[in-house]
C-alpha cells in the first residue's frame, strides 16, 4: 500500500492516538510513522502536509505522561520513536522551524526527555518555553527540592560528613560516583563556591591526588598534574542489578536523555542564531540569586548524570548553542559594580558566562571517560572563542588556563588535542588582555612539573630546543638577574614538533632517551630529497591507500591530495594517474572519514589537471588516459550525493574535470550521459538546502564549467537549468558570498551566444538588477561586510552583460532600467568611481579598465536610456552613495533614465 493510502486511510494516526488502549500497537504505529520520515537518497521525501501531521503526533506523544497501565520500559521505547521521528523530520526534511509556538512546544518536550529518569531530580516543564531573558526555573517536587537544594549555611565540615553517611538506593550513591570530594554534586558545590576567592591558599600538598574543587573554583594547580577519576564501580549504563529490571529501566531511560539531547543538537541546527538565543536562559546555567533554586540546564546533565555517553551528548549539544554565540554574548559586562535597583541584562548575561565557566571546569574535575573529557574542553574552546572577556572581570582565563595544563599530558590524544585547541583559543582571544599576557609569561614550572607530571620538565625543554638550554638562569640565582625564559607554550609546540611521539608524554625525566636519539628530523618539501627517497614515500603512500585501518586509509589518502600539489610530481602523467586510482578507491570507503578525506584530495588532484592544462598545454590532456577521466567524472558525480563533507569537494572536482574535458571528449558517447549526470548533480546542488559552503562551491565549479568552450553553453537544456538555478541564488541566497560566487559565474561567459536566447540573456540581466537592488537586505549582522564585495561583483557582471548585448536584447534592458534604474544607479556610480581593487577571483580592475569596457557597449541610438545610464560623462571627483536623493552626486553627473 502506498503512503498516501497509509495517512488516507488514517491507520497510523488512528493507532498512534494518545487514546488508543493497546500501548504496544500505539508504539508500533509511532515507530512506523518514525521510520516513514527517514530520508532515502534519491527518493523524494514527505510531502509538506504529511510532515506537519507527523510533526504533531510526535509532539502529542512526548507531551504524554506515563498511565499506571503502562510500563516504564514500553514508555520509554514510545518516547524513543517519537524522538526519533523528530529528528528525522529536522534532519532528513530540512524542516525549518519558524513559529514560536511550534519553536516552544518542541523545545519544552526536549527539555523534559533531557532529563527523563535521571536519579535524583525530578522537573516539571511547561507545555511550552518562551523567549524570555531571565532564568525560568522549573517546578520541582517537593522531596528531591530538599533533596537537591540543601541550606547553603552548612559549613564544608558538614558537607564531608554528608557524603560519608549513606545513600538512597536510587540515588548517585547506587551508581557508584559517590565520593567525599564529588565535584559532580553541583547543589552541594554551590555553596561553597561562594566563600571561596583567589587568595585561599593552601600551604600543603593535599594527599588525595584529585584535583580539589576549591583548586578549581580558585584559579590554582590542581596538587597533581594527574587528571582527575570518578571513583566509580562500573561506567556502565547500570551498575548493582546489571541485567536485572532497575538496570533495564536506567538503561532505557538513558536512551531517552540521550534521544531527546540528539534532537535538540538537530533544532539547533533549524532554528535561526537570532530566534535561538531567546531561550538561551532555559538550557544554559545562570547563578542562582538569593532563595533561588538553581536552574536546570545542559549543564546539569554534564554534571549528574550517570552515563558517561548522555553527558558527552548535553556537552556537544552545549557547544553547538555557543558556537556562533560572540555577537549574542558581546553585550554581556560586569567590569563595573552595578549598583542600580535592577540587574541590567549586560549582567545577567555576564553572569551566565561566569556560571558557565564555573559548571565547566566542575565537570573538568569530575569527569573521568576519555570522550566526554575531549567534549568538555571543546566546550570550553567554544566559550572562549564567544565570551568578550575584555568586558568581564578577569581572573576566568586564568581559572581555565591552570586547569587545563594536566591535560595536555593525558593518555588519550584526542583530550591531548582539544586542550591545546583551548590553549590556542585562550591566546586568541582579541584585545590583547594582560591577563593572558602574564599567562604567558608564567614559568614552565607552574602547573607542568613536578612529582607525578606527565609534561617533559625543564631538562628535556632544555635538550629538545638548544636555546631554550643557553637562557635558563642558574638555579639559586637572584630573582630578575637572568633574562626571562622563553615561553612554556612556544617551548612545549616545539617540543612536541621534535621530540618523538613516543616520548613526548613520558610519565618521569628518566624515560627520556639520550641527546643524539632526542631529536627528529623537522618536516622537508618533497622536492629537497633526493629521487629514491622520493620514490620511497610516494610507494609507501600508495600502500597506505590501501589499509584495514581507516584512520590509516584517510590519513593516507590526504597525504597524496598534499603530494599532488607538489610541482615535481604532479606534472608527472603516471603519478597523477596512480593518485587518481587510490583516490578514487578510497572515495568507496564504507567509512565516512576516508570518503571525506579523499574527496579533499580528488579536489587537488583536479586543480593540478587545471593547472597542467594551462602550463603544459594540451600535451598533458592527451596523455591522460580518457578512461581515467570518465572514471572522475563518474565518481565525483557519485560523491556529489554523499553528506556535505564530502559533496563540498566533491562538485569542486566536478568543476575541473568538466573544465579538463577536450571537443573529443564531449563528441564521445561514452562521456556524453556521464557530462549530462554531472551537470544535473551541480545544477541540483546550487539550488539545494545545503550548507553554504558545498553551495558555494557549486557555483565556482559551474563558473569553471562556463569556461570550457568545448561544452554547447548556449544550445544545450542544461545550459537553460543553470543559468536558472544561479540566477535564483544570486537574488535569495542568504549567505553573500554564495552570492558574490554565483554573479561571478554569470559573468564567466564571454561571448554573446554562450548566454542563449535574448529572453533568457535578458532574465540575467533581470535577476542581477534584483540582486543589486537586495545586495542590502539581511537578517545576519556578519553578512553586512560583504556587501560591498557583492556589489562590486553584481555591478562588473551588469556591465559585462551590457558589453555583450546585441541590439535585440536592448529594449528588454531598456524597460528593466526604466523601472529600477533609480534604484541601482547609485550602487553603479559608486563602482565605476571607485579606484581599482581585485575581485574574489583574483582579477584587477582599475577605473581606465571599466571605462575601456563601456566604450565597447551599444550606442545610444540602440538603447538611449540604457546608454545615457551607463556611458553618460561624470563630473570629476563625483561619488554616489546608496540611496541618494535626486540631489545626489549622480543626478550631479547629469546621469537620467
């Protein structure tokens, strides 16, 4: 039966029915409406009104509460499929969410499933969030409020004796985290937090080798560079019953958290940046106020719940809100006392941030699974790039400073990774902040030495980098005698640079081997070695290619789109053939990694095609095997249907081997539908709901398909359907510099034929006078900075155009200027009086250039208002802004339509 018979009939919904008595067949009928949302590539997806009742039976099931009746296993599998469903519509559907209700009603079932069975709390969420700019705190029950909030007048004594006594079964205490220091138990943390400050030092190692909270909240070392554990039995799903019906349940209800935060990752992703942060304050920790209870959060999740995975999930979700969030936060200040009689939102902002660097470095502490690790200090790198610290009270980059330097010795390198991608982030942060400045200056000692360090101490800084050795001062020296140290930062980049990896980690000085085994070779350009060792690596590559590892197969695959780059090898026929051939096999992978990888390489090797065909001549293009070309031409096609990591490249390449294809080669057979597939595949493309780069570069690989004078630009069907879809793009696009590439492409042809019939010239024409008159019109503050570059662009294609027109195309642009000629003109004027600057293609024009140009279009007695529009004299040092008034520089110039 078809789909349309399914809904016409009523089946599913009549099953899925909050009312419907039989629970298993209402969740059967749930996850079949789920899976009918999945998206099949190649396939047409739902249609808009089956979305929209897809959309609302999900809702209505995860706005369900548990009956008596049902069982808490079968409740969560409901809920699952509901969720699953969601996030296909978001996902698969490119479903956009745009009302408010619709945007808060979904939001305030998420936030619920969040934290769906998680021990110890237990919230109550409105039918619907609100953009709102204070904290909503959520109701709770009664009993896990005493539970979760206890008085914040207990001394610390008394919180030590609490985590001695004994749990509830069902609490943390059952999942094997508890501990007399649980930098996990945020309720019990907070109030402590507010009676420390930087000056609480401890003058005597602590022996419990932890990280103390205190360490934490204070900006101090932790007392060992050891990273910190969870003292817990197992990190499995469930612990004391494993396999028993309460570690069921905990499993299932994990599912849910884990579902829900999926789902949320997606809407994020949905909703525009402006729209998302009005609720900023329901899903992002604010410091609670006197009497208040804290608000639950994302961070709440981070820090509470048991399985390792769900707090990985909140930590990424966490960091796709803050990612793009720096114009959101730049209000935020509290620099200066405020003293007023309410808390501005500057404030409130501002201590969010605070709150959230507090929550972060908790859970830094607390955490001990390798993942969530990596994710917490992403998270941190994303706050950090946003956060205006110039505007807050410093002392927070020192706090994430010390804390993260135990972690660039951690045993999993992807922890090891992102804490350096956190240092970098820190040192980028603009000003340039003192405080960041005396970070930099601390002494290689602090926080990266010492008993238990994983860090090389000074006597290997001093044996991997010389000068390092030459400007250390004499232990015992007076203070300020000896010229300062170079930085530990630079110090330690260099030293994993030139130390053996192996090594670069070692737990003691001792570990490290003897000064002549110390030092490795730095990386050389191919063409300083010699012919055999050349040979060797490129042997040894194309060996790789071919591994069971897929990290090994992608790294591999990188390394030859590098290689191909390489003057000394890429003019060679035969390497570039065996590249393309371990490309192209990679590029099949199973694995969605290699197939990226490989994609980026087969744009290289494609550019390097580009390359030869301009340097070498066609001397090049018939060595190469005509079969090879077809295998590219296909396979990129191929790729083009992948996920966006992959389809970036992949048109890319697509662009340069339509742009590589000789006469004979579009004359052959063979080529002829495999020339035809890829055009539909980049014309789909430009017009698709993709990110903005792999459009982007769609529209630079059809203005390299322009350029190809071989291809029937002006006579064939497709030539029609791009030309449409880029002049769709060139008016709508959000994103400017898919619009600035799209105006480039339609100025690529350069001759009047290659454009086609005068309507469809003239539908050019139309669609970049629309352009210009929108090069305006955004709802993204980040775009207006390439507004002038959109104009310079739409303007040189306008004139290009008019440069090409035959006479029959004059009255049709007569009429369009008549009616949008007071519109544009400003924008015209002010190109052609501005001094020469180069375009994103890399071309020059200066002010003589465009004049030469002009004087090539048609005559005024063919198109006097276009003429007069265009060629009229200007007065000297005349300029024209945009909305200019008839008394205006232009109307100055004597210029009239």
């Amino acid at each position: 039966m078809s789909l349309s018979l399914y809904f016409l009939s009523g089946l599913l919904l009549q099953f899925s029915d909050p009312a419907q008595p039989d629970v298993e067949l209402r969740r059967a009928a749930v996850r079949s409406m789920a899976n009918l949302c999945l998206s099949v590539p190649g396939q047409p997806y739902l249609d808009e009104s089956y979305r929209s009742v897809c959309f609302q039976t999900f809702l209505s099931v995860l706005q369900s509460s548990k009956t008596t009746d049902v069982d808490d296993i079968t409740f969560c599998m409901l809920l699952q499929s509901a969720l699953k469903g969601v996030q296909s519509l978001l996902n698969g559907g490119k479903m956009k969410l745009m009302q408010i209700d619709q945007i808060g009603a979904l939001l305030a079932v998420l936030k619920k499933c969040m934290f769906h069975g998680l021990p110890g709390l237990s919230i109550e969420v409105p039918t619907a969030l609100y953009p709102a700019p204070l904290p909503q705190y959520d109701k709770r029950s009664p009993v896990k409020q005493e539970q979760s909030e206890p008085a914040t007048s207990k001394q610390t004594g008394s919180r030590r004796k609490k985590c001695k006594g004994k749990q509830k079964k069902g609490e943390f205490g059952e999942e094997g985290r508890e501990d007399s220091r649980d930098a996990g138990d945020e309720s019990v943390l907070g109030a402590d937090m507010q009676k420390l400050h930087l000056g609480d030092v401890q003058g005597s190692p602590c022996p419990d080798p932890r990280p103390r909270v205190s360490d934490v909240c204070a900006g101090r070392d932790p007392p060992s560079c050891q990273p910190c554990k969870r003292f817990s039995s197992s990190e499995s799903e469930y612990s004391d019953t494993e396999g028993g019906i309460q570690g069921k349940v905990r499993s299932y209800q994990a599912n849910v958290r884990q579902g829900a935060l999926a789902c949320f990752l997606s809407t994020i992703k949905s909703i525009e940046k402006r729209v998302l942060y009005g609720y900023w304050s329901a899903f992002v920790p604010d410091a609670p106020g006197i009497g208040s209870p804290q608000s639950v959060s994302l961070m709440t999740i981070a820090l509470k719940d048991p399985s390792p995975k769900t707090r990985a999930c909140a930590l990424q979700a966490l960091s796709a809100f803050l990612e793009g969030s720096k114009q959101f936060l730049s209000v935020a200040e509290d620099a200066n006392d405020h003293k007023r009689a309410f808390t501005p939102f500057s404030v409130t902002i501002a201590s969010s941030i605070r709150e959230l660097h507090r929550c972060l470095l908790l859970a830094l502490v607390a955490e001990s699974s390798s993942q969530t690790l990596t994710q917490i200090v992403k998270c941190l790198a994303n706050l950090v790039s946003n956060a205006p610290y110039s505007r807050l009270k410093p002392g927070l980059l020192t706090r994430v400073w010390n804390q993260i330097k135990p972690y660039i010795s951690h045993k999993d390198v992807n922890v090891r990774v992102s804490s350096l991608t956190l240092l970098g982030a820190i040192i980028s942060v603009q000003a340039p902040l003192p405080e960041v400045q005396l970070l930099l200056q601390q002494p290689s000692s602090s926080g990266l030495s010492g008993s238990g360090s994983a860090t090389p101490g000074r006597e290997q800084w001093r044996k991997a980098v010389p000068w390092a050795g030459e400007r250390e001062s004499p232990q015992g020296s007076p203070a300020g005698c000896a010229p300062p140290e170079p930085c530990w930062l630079l110090r330690l980049c260099v030293s994993l640079i030139v130390l053996p990896r192996e090594d670069s980690c070692s737990d003691s000085d001792t570990a490290f081997p003897a000064l002549g085994s110390v030092y490795e070779p730095c990386p050389l350009r191919l063409e300083a070695l010699q012919g055999d060792q050349q040979i060797l690596c490129v042997t040894l590559l194309l060996g790789l290619n071919h591994s069971e590892n897929p990290l090994v197969k992608a790294a591999a695959a990188r390394a030859l789109g590098v290689y191909i780059l390489f003057p000394c090898l890429r003019q060679d026929v035969m390497f570039v053939a065996d590249t393309a051939n371990a490309i192209l096999n990679s590029l099949h992978d199973k694995s969605p990694n290699v197939r990226a990888k490989a994609a980026w390489s087969l744009g290289n090797l494609t550019d390097t095609l580009i390359i030869n065909m301009e340097t070498m001549g066609q001397s090049f293009q018939e060595e190469l095997s005509d079969l090879l070309l077809l295998k590219l031409l296909r396979s990129a096609t191929e790729a083009s249907k992948d996920r966006d990591k992959v389809k970036s490249n992949a048109v890319r390449a697509l662009g340069n081997v339509l742009h590589f294809l000789q006469p004979c080669h579009v004359a052959n057979p063979r080529f002829r539908e495999a020339i035809e597939e890829s055009l539909q595949a980049l014309i789909a493309t430009v017009g698709s709901e993709a990110t903005m780069k792999v459009r982007w570069n769609a529209c630079y690989a059809l203005g390299n398909v322009f350029k190809n004078p071989a291809l029937p630009l002006g006579e064939a069907p497709w030539a029609t359907q791009a030309f449409s879809a880029l002049s769709s793009v060139v008016k709508s696009c959000k994103n400017f510099k898919v619009r600035i590439k799209s105006a480039m492409a339609l100025s690529i042809p350069s001759r009047r034929e290659c454009y086609g019939s005068t309507e469809q010239f003239c539908q050019i024409w139309s669609a970049l006078v629309v352009a210009l008159q929108r090069s305006e019109d955004t709802e993204d503050f980040l775009e207006f900075k390439y507004s002038s570059s959109l104009r310079s662009q739409l303007c040189q294609a306008l004139l290009h155009l008019l440069q090409l027109a035959r006479s029959t195309d004059l009255p049709l642009i007569g009429s369009s200027l008549r009616e949008h000629g007071q519109a544009i003109r400003p924008y015209v004027l002010q190109y052609l009086s501005s001094p020469g600057q180069e375009s994103e293609a890399g071309a020059h024009t200066d002010l003589a250039e465009r004049e030469r140009g002009l004087q090539g279009s048609p005559g005024e007695q063919d198109c006097p208002s276009g003429h007069a529009f265009l060629c009229h004299p200007r007065e000297k040092g005349a300029h024209a802004s945009p909305g200019g008034s008839s008394g205006s520089p232009g109307a100055q110039t004597g210029i009239s339509v």
